[in-house]
C-alpha cells in the first residue's frame, strides 16, 4: 500500500482578505494610543557603523551610564561659565 503523497502549501495572495469576520475596526480612530506608547518608550537608531560595538541595548545602556557622569559634570561646568 502506498503512503498518501504529503499536500503542499500554496503560498497566501497578499491580496487576499484574511480578516475574521469577527473583527471589526470600523469606528476605529488611527494613532489614538500612539502617544500613551511613545511616553513609556524611547526609541533609537544606532549607525551601522557602531553596531559591531554595541550588538544589544544592554551594551548600549552600559556605555551611556559610563559617560553620563563625564557628560554631567561637563554640562555643569558649562553652565557655570555662561553665568559669570
């Protein structure tokens, strides 16, 4: 007896409509929570220059704490000059 011949999956149309019928975003407003997300969020783009150094945000958050401290006492010091 011979075994069934596996089916192969035809890839999907992107034009196909694979919405459920069950939702429905009629009366949605685009954006409405865009800026409840951007306040908990702060994205950046890194140059593929510097990515080799820095391959993840962990990498990334230890180099920024390490110069904060020089950056804030330079602001500091800067400050200091424009007042007197």
């Amino acid at each position: 007896m011979k075994k069934p011949k596996p089916r192969t999956r035809r890839p999907l149309d992107p034009d196909r409509d694979t919405m459920r019928a069950e939702y429905d975003f009629s009366g949605a407003v685009r954006g409405v929570t865009a800026a409840r997300y951007r306040q908990g969020t702060n994205i950046v783009v890194l140059d593929p220059a510097v990515m080799d150094v820095f391959p993840d945000s962990a990498s990334v958050n230890e180099a920024l704490r390490a110069l904060a401290p020089v950056l804030r006492r330079q602001r500091r010091t800067t400050a200091k000059r424009r007042s007197a």
